[in-house]
C-alpha cells in the first residue's frame, strides 16, 4: 500500500471562554446584592461598598463604609435541538459560585477621601456537555474562573460630584476540553484539554454627580482587560499510531474582556420609594478571532484562528427599592441586554442571545452595624444558530436562576 | 421566608430544564408498512474490502431504516454474517480466493520507512462458508454486493452454474435455484423501496482499470432500469432511487499520485538510456518527481508516462513502485491504470444513467437521491458538526480501507442525503442521523 502520511488537517481547536449564564458574552453583572435585586441597576445609587464595582466615582458618597462578604450560586441550565436529527441535548454545568467582597473605608471620619478594594469573579462558569454528544468535536467542556482584586480611591469634591478610581489585576484559569474524531482501536475517540493560567490588568473609572436630593447620575468606564494565558498545557489523547502528530505542549491565547461605559441614574420618587436605570455599551467589538498559538507544530496541530466577530452592544436596566420599614427594604428590577454574538458565530460555549432579565431582591438591617441583602435573578433566552465553523445547526435555550445572599458590616 | 424559598425552588425548577420542542416525525406520502431495500456493497454492508456483520450492521440500508423508525418504519431485516467471520471480501464476483476485512496499522515498506497502512489478516471463512445459505427469511434487504443494474433481474441468480452468479445472493435468496432480486423483492410486496440499482454498471469496469469487464450498454440499463421501477411500483408503491456518483473521486483512483516516480541522478541516467534508444524521446526522465510510465497499446512504442488528470489504482502494488522499478523500468498495467478515454467512457456512462434514473424518478414521482452531488460535495471537503472530512484515503475520515465503500460515519452521511430527498419527495419529516455516532476510520 501507499504510505499515507497521517496529517489530519482537520483538527481545528475552536474554544472562546465566556460565562453565557448571567450576562451577554462575557459580561456579567452579578456584583452587589442591592444592585442585582434591581437588574444590575444602581450605578447612581450610593448605598454601598459595591459602588466600587458598578462605579467608583459613586463609592465616595457611600457613608460611612464597611466591609460585605457575598455569593451567588448560578445555575444554568441549556439544551440543544439539533435541526438535522431533532434530538436535544441537555448542559450538565455545575452551580457556578460567583463571589465579591468589599471593604470601604476613610482615613478619618470626616474625611472626603476613601479608600476600598473589590475583589469579585466576573468569570466563574463551567459549560459542561454530556460525553458523546453530538457537538463533542466542537466542545465538552469549557471552565473559566477569572478573581478580579481592584483597590480603588475615591474622593467626594463637594456635595455634588464624587470621583473614583480603581486599578484592576485580574488572575484567571481556563479549562477547555473536546474530543478529536480520531479513533483508537477500543472504540475511543481522541480528546484535547488546553489548561491554563491567565491573567491582566484593566481600570475603573466613575464620576458622580449629585444635582439635587433627589436626582443623581453616574458615568463609568471599565477598560478592556486583556487575559493572557503564557503557559498554558495543551494535553492530546489520541490513538497512538498517530499520537506523535499530537504533541503535548505549551500554547498561549488571549481573551480580551471588553471595555464597558454606563450611564446610570437614580431618582427618589418619595422618601420610601427609588427609581434607577442603567445603559451599559459594551465594548464586544474586541473579540474579533479567538487565537490559540502552540509551541509545538504539526501538520496535525497547526495554530488556530477561530473568528467570533462579536459586536459593540447595550444592556437597559430599570429597577426600584422600596423602603418598607426602618430595617426592610425591597428590590424589583427588569433588563433587557442585546446579544454581541451574530448570526452565524453561535457556539456551544456561548449560545448567546437577546434576553429579558428579571430580577428581585430584599435587605434587612439587623442593627446599625449587620445588614443582610439578598437577590434572586433569572433569565431565560432562546437562540436558533448555524456556526459557520463547525456547521452546527439548530436552537439553544438557557436558562438562568441565580440567587444570591451578602453580609454587610457598616463601620 | 419561606415564600422566597418556594419561589426561588419554583424558578430553580423551571429553569432546570428549558423546554425546547423537536419537529414531529410525519410520513408523508411515504408508506412505512413494508419497506424494502436494495443495492450494492454500501447498501449491503461491504466495507474495509469485505462484508461483515459489523459493516452490516452500519450498512447504507441499516442506517436508513434506523430513521425511518421514526414513521413507523419495521426493524430491517439482513442477511447476516456470522461474527465469527472476519469478512467475506472478493477482489470481483467471479473470485473464489475469499478475503478478509482490512484494519489500519503501522507497516514498514520496502525501504523500511514505517506508516499507517491497510492491513488485510488471514481469512478465516472459505468460499464454502460464503455461499452456505443461510436460513431463508423474509429479508428486506436484498442488497447483493457487486450487482449491476440488470443483475437484479436475472432469475437464478443465487444458483452457482447460471452465467450471472452472484455467491452473495446464493447466501440468501429466498429460491437459490430461481430466486431473482426483484422476485424475491416482489414477494414481501413493497409499499416503499430504497433503490442503488447502478453503482456497479460503472465501477467494476473502474476498478479494472478498464482492462476487464465493460460498462453496462445504455439500452441495456436504461430496460433494466424500467423493468426494475415497473416491478417495485406495480402495486403502487413508492420509493427513493439512489444515482450514480463520480466513481473516480474515490481514493481508490486518487491516493496514487501521477508522478510519485522519485528518481536521483544516478536513475535519470540508467532509464534514460534505456528509454531513449526505444522510446526516440518521447519518454524521458529527470531528478525529482516524474510520471510513471504506464503500457499503452496506442502510444507509438506501446508505452508512454502517465498524464496528470489520469489516475493510477489502489490495486497497484505500491512497494513494487518504489523498489522493484514497477512504473519506470516495467511499466504499470492496464488493469492498475484509468487513461483519459477510459475516464471519458466512465464519467459519460455516469451522466447517461444518472439522466435515465432522474427521468424515471420525475415520471413516477419517486424521490431521486443525487449521490454524484454528495461524493462530489465530499471530495471538496465537508464539515459536519465540527469534524471535517473529505474523500482522501485513510485521512480523509469518510471512506473505509478499501477506497471504494465508505465507512459507517460517511455512510451516516450519505444515509441523511436519502432522507433529505424522500422527506423533500414526500413532504415527510424524518429526522437525520447524528452521524458522529458512527464510527470513522479504527487508528492503531
């Protein structure tokens, strides 16, 4: 017989890390309990240390600071009717555990000036697919976990503008895997895992303007935050008869993190009652190709550009709290975010659509130092897709309950 | 409190399983009751150079009917092989040397350079055990590996002395001394038929290089394709009509390429003088890559080097090309080459035929399956749920061992292109396979 070379052109490795789950693409806004309670709304409302996120200019006028600890388990849940054999696949993501905590504080009381670090998960999803399925090719699994630490200053002009400033270092990992349609002789198919750290540095910016009692605006600004896996492991599985062609290695990639501007409002219809809305532009226009550079060439494993073609988009977001009582508080909030991801460039990682958001959420004042906040929020969307790349065809539908709990610590 | 838990519960089990609604299966015009099922070596299961009950149990007509399940389509009945046997593979239907299915393997060559290679075990099943009939059933798939399109007609087909003997048909016709295909066919009283009637009118006379066998004559097919369709829709039955593909876009004619003739100087320089004094020039050699020289009655010596659009065959011994000067010194064989003109005869035959099964199909308002259109989709490349595969041999993840029949994802994906058309014909829906879940090419 011939002697055949065993170059296999078609391993293409087409990943991108994106928590679907609670936000377009990769954006998530699951920040601050009081905020989340009204759709991520409340970037114009100074109440607490979560301003240091949402906007660091509003953080100067949250009086007098503290210290909240929160968490809120994701569960997302997707499923796959594939066009061609109509037969529907089911995620099996685990329950996702974004975190954020927050401390605020000035130097002296009476001080103008403050200070406060963020630390939050803006990434925390696994996307896992059942073993065999029939995108098994194109994806299995892919788990992000990204911590951002953002220390941040802000200090209060007068009683109508506040600034802030918060330098972002973010560190990551990311773990993708998918199977090589090369089969052994048990009747294995290949399988490829990419692992590894990533990390990158960003800001965040925020002024806040105070007009009257009660009107305020908010305007910030979070860079692009670029995450750059160095070092990465590329493992390969494959039958060994042609496992030299799949050399394990190092490779590196970079996942940009868009940049996000919102303007935010907040109006104080009565004394019990506040009104707030948000727009976020997003910068999605970033993630243009998903790239993955090996150390190690074959004719087998060539380095890879995926293209995403994501698109600039906007999230509205229109909450309000209620004061019930002195200690009680309640939160209603509805969002509506327009997808980054066209037509054509859907994924199983990232069956990304339009989406209403609905959201809810409560606070209790345990005494003057302990308040508890929760939230609930849910999102469910459907997307019909083909992916240019894979050939994929058929529609997504997601789902998304994340509820929330913090403890707050007021100084 | 406790309402905000229920609530949340409530959410959390509601978004626990997104509802998502798959199109109901409908038949359509297609009667599923009895179904029948006849063609060539795909449709029978021959794969990797022989039949076996694995490569039956992912046959063209076994995956078809796994979907049409779905509108009340009965389990398909086959001929089985016994798993015991490691295949019953014949070089044409005239051999009685039986062989055994190919696996892939490393293997040195003649100069001792080690790669994946189609290896072929010892058989362990005779001719004996291949015609030894098998218990007469009702099977709805007649499909008889190496038939031609009026072979399916022939009464006595299963019986060893007539002049059209098939041992595969002898296996199991219902009557192996006057069973016909169709009569056979004829006797489970079709309401639907998948029909390959043609494949090998065309690639046997391929595989022979030309220099055996002959392509079926035009009147020929076309009678014998009318008789066929008259007999399978006498009682009103439909079905779908599978066409002829290009059979030369099979690895089998691509994976030996025109000018793999390596030579140095030292070569250049001993052929040179061999060839120049009978050849006057018009062979002649130089370093590096050059075309292999082929027989040819009408090159002015007999002789002359291959042309870049014609293809040598699988059949070809490759170690005797690369150290026993087969193709140089001793040109290849008729039988291991297809020329321009042999080409020519076989892709116009292709287009006769193919014209002939459209019309019928559009007269009987039958489904027409453009097989041509698939192999020629495949050779470009096509990707399928993240997998791309082609028409290269071994690599290119559609085709089994021998080159010729595809394995059980490529006949996944030509089984999806029979549904497209019935379901077009017929305004049924019948889901497609999810064509990953067959196995490709085995890696060692």
């Amino acid at each position: 017989m011939n002697s055949f070379n065993t170059k296999f052109l078609y391993f293409i490795l087409i990943a991108s890390a994106i928590n679907y789950a609670s936000g377009q693409g990769f954006q998530v806004n699951l920040q601050g309990q009081k905020q989340q309670g009204m759709a991520s709304a409340g970037s114009a409302f100074a109440q607490d240390e979560s301003s240091i996120f949402y906007n660091p200019g509003t953080a100067a006028f949250v009086r007098p600071g503290g210290i909240s600890l929160g968490v809120t388990p994701t569960i997302p849940n997707t499923a796959f009717l594939d066009s061609a054999s109509q037969t529907i696949t089911r995620t099996q993501s685990p329950i996702g555990t974004p975190f954020t905590a927050y401390a605020l504080f000035a130097i002296k009381d009476s001080s103008n000036l403050k200070f406060g670090i963020g630390v939050y998960t803006p990434f925390g999803s696994t996307v896992q697919y059942p073993k065999a399925w029939l995108g098994r090719f194109a994806i299995t699994q892919l788990k992000l976990q990204t911590i951002f630490f953002q220390p941040t200053i802000t200090y209060k002009i007068n009683e109508l503008v506040g600034l802030g400033a918060g330098f972002v270092n973010a560190i990551g990992s990311v773990n993708l895997q998918k199977d090589i349609p090369i089969l052994d002789s048990l009747g294995n198919y290949g399988n490829a895992e990419l692992d590894g750290r990533a990390n990158g540095y960003g800001f965040n910016l925020g002024v806040y303007v105070k007009p009257t009692r009660k009107l305020s605006f908010a305007l910030s600004y979070r860079s692009q935050v670029n995450m750059r896996v160095k070092f990465g492991n590329a493992n390969f599985n494959v039958a060994k008869g042609v496992a030299a062609n799949f050399p394990n290695g190092k490779f590196t990639a970079t996942l940009p993190l868009p940049q996000v501007i919102t303007f935010g409002t907040r109006y104080q219809v009565n004394e019990k009652l506040n009104l707030v809305a948000d727009i976020n532009y997003v910068g999605w226009k970033a993630y243009d190709t998903l790239a993955f550079d090996y150390e190690t060439n074959t004719s087998s494993l060539l380095d890879t550009k995926s293209p995403r073609l994501y698109k600039n988009t906007f999230a509205f977001r229109l909450g309000g709290q209620y004061d019930i009582n002195e200690k009680f508080q309640a939160r209603v909030g509805i969002a509506y975010g327009i997808s980054p991801v066209q037509q054509g460039y859907v994924t199983p990682e990232t069956p990304d659509g339009n989406r209403f958001i609905f959201t809810g959420g409560w606070s209790y004042l345990i005494n003057q130092h302990f308040q508890v906040d929760a939230s609930i929020y849910f999102t469910q969307f459907k997307r019909e897709a083909i992916n240019y790349e894979t050939k994929m065809s058929g529609t997504y539908k997601t789902a998304v309950v994340a509820p929330g709990i913090s403890v707050r610590y007021i100084f | 409190m406790e309402k905000i838990l229920i609530i949340i519960s409530v959410l959390c089990l509601c978004a626990c399983k997104p509802k998502l609604k798959p199109t109901e299966p409908k038949a359509g015009k297609v009667n599923p009751n009895n179904i029948v099922y006849i063609g060539t070596n795909d449709m029978a299961g021959y794969s990797d150079g022989a039949l076996s009950n694995d490569g039956q149990k992912n046959s063209l007509a076994y995956l078809i009917a796994q979907q049409l399940k779905n509108i009340g389509g009965g389990e398909i009945t086959q001929p089985l092989v016994e798993e015991f046997y490691n295949g019953f593979g014949l070089s044409n239907v005239t051999s009685t040397i039986v062989t055994a299915k190919s696996y892939l393997s490393n293997k040195a060559d003649c100069k001792g350079v080690v790669a994946l290679s189609p290896i072929k075990p010892n058989a362990n099943a005779t001719y004996a055990n291949l015609r030894a009939s098998l218990t007469p059933a009702n099977y709805n798939n007649l499909s008889v590996p190496f038939a031609k399109s009026f072979h399916f007609l022939q009464p006595s087909y299963g019986t060893n002395t007539s002049y059209y003997y098939n041992p595969f048909f002898e296996r199991f016709a219902k009557n192996k001394n006057t069973s016909s295909v169709i009569s056979d066919a004829e006797n489970i009283a079709p309401t639907f038929f998948v029909l390959q009637p043609a494949l090998y009118d065309v690639l046997q006379y391929a595989m022979n290089g030309g220099a055996a066998d002959s392509i079926t004559n035009i009147t020929r097919f076309e009678t014998a394709i009318d008789n066929l369709i008259n007999k399978l829709t006498a009682n009103g039955a439909n079905g779908a009509v599978i066409n002829v593909p290009d059979v030369t876009t099979f690895p089998y004619f691509k994976t030996i390429t025109y000018n793999g003739l390596t030579l140095d100087s030292a070569k250049v320089k001993d052929l040179t003088l061999v060839y120049n004094v009978i050849s006057s020039g018009s062979i002649s050699f130089s370093v590096g890559a050059n075309p292999f020289v082929i027989y040819d009655a009408s090159a002015p010596i007999g002789a002359r080097q291959i042309k870049a659009d014609e293809f040598i065959l699988l059949n070809t011994p490759t170690d005797s090309l690369k150290c026993n000067f087969f193709g140089s010194l001793n040109p290849l064989n008729d039988r291991n080459v297809l020329t321009t003109s042999e080409i020519n005869l076989i892709k116009t035959a292709i287009t006769k035929f193919n014209n002939k099964l459209k019309s019928v199909c559009d007269q009987k308002n039958l489904a027409y399956v453009d097989a041509n259109s698939f192999y020629n989709t495949l050779s470009g490349g096509i990707i399928y749920n993240g997998v791309t595969v082609n028409a290269l041999f071994v690599k290119g993840g559609a085709f089994s061992l021998d080159g010729i029949n595809l394995n059980p994802f490529g006949n996944a994906l030509l089984a999806n292109e029979c549904i497209k058309a019935i379901n077009k014909q017929y305004q049924s829906n019948i889901p497609h396979l999810s064509a990953t879940n067959y196995r490709g090419v085995v890696f060692p």
